[in-house]
C-alpha cells in the first residue's frame, strides 16, 4: 500500500478495458476517509517512514472490509484521489490486466521525487515493436 507524494489532489481515472478478475492483479484502495486514520495511527508521513506499507501494517489500523478492489466489467470507470487513498495494483497478476490510467496533476508539481528515488528500467530487446520501445524506453524519443 502507499499514498501518492506528488500532487494534492492528484487525481486518476482509470477505465477498464476489458473484464477485470482477482487474477489480473486489480487496482485495489482503501477509501478516503479510512486512508486518512490509518495514515495518521500510522504516522505515515513522518521522516524515516518507508512510502510502501505491508498489508498487515495498514489491516493493522484499517478495517480490512473497507478496501475497495477493482474487479468489475469493462467500461468500468473509477474517479480517484491518489494523494489521498492507500491502494496498489498488479499484484499476483496471473493474466494481464487491461485499463487506461489518465493522471491529472496541478501545471507545476510540488515534489522532487524523481531526482531522488530510484526508477525502473523496463527492459527491451532489439525485435521490439517501436511502441513497446517508446513506452518503455525513455532514449527511444531522442532523435
């Protein structure tokens, strides 16, 4: 579980495109509200705190029956505050899950995190189709 550092609000829509199962890994969050106490019991925003929480730190404090998992048919549309919200996805996907994420955030973000936290390489092999190396490649858009 984490709660999203870089905007307030920072707000998804995710769509589904097509059905989404429990073996797809779905977007899964705790509602605002129940977010908001567990972060606070938790002292999640203290100095030191790690970004991740484990699932038994947050049922610790939350009532695992309010969480909220995204296993719902396609066309499904959820509004969401990330800034707000415990949630994770992609877990345990044994079959890919398929939906469109739009971010919106303020025009001038309000963190540094991408100079300080470390990112992930996707890799990519030489028979790649372009798209896959201009999802995944930052280098592909240099001319």
């Amino acid at each position: 579980f984490h709660i999203d550092p870089y905007d307030h609000p920072m707000v998804y829509v995710i769509v589904l495109v097509r059905d989404c199962t429990p073996e797809m890994g779905p977007f899964t969050f705790l509602p605002a509200a129940a977010s908001a106490s567990a972060a606070k019991r938790l002292n999640y925003w203290s100095r030191g705190r790690p970004y991740r929480l484990s699932d038994e730190e947050v049922y610790s404090v939350a009532n695992e029956r309010e969480t909220v998992t995204l296993t719902l048919p396609r066309g499904t549309v959820l509004f969401i505050d990330t800034s707000s919200c415990f949630h994770y996805g992609s877990r345990d996907a044994d079959e890919p899950r398929f939906q469109v994420m739009y971010g919106f955030t303020s025009a001038c973000r309000c963190d540094f995190t991408e100079t300080y936290m470390p990112s992930f390489a996707y890799p990519t092999r030489p028979g790649d189709s372009r798209l896959r190396r201009l999802v995944t490649d930052r280098r592909a858009y240099e001319v």
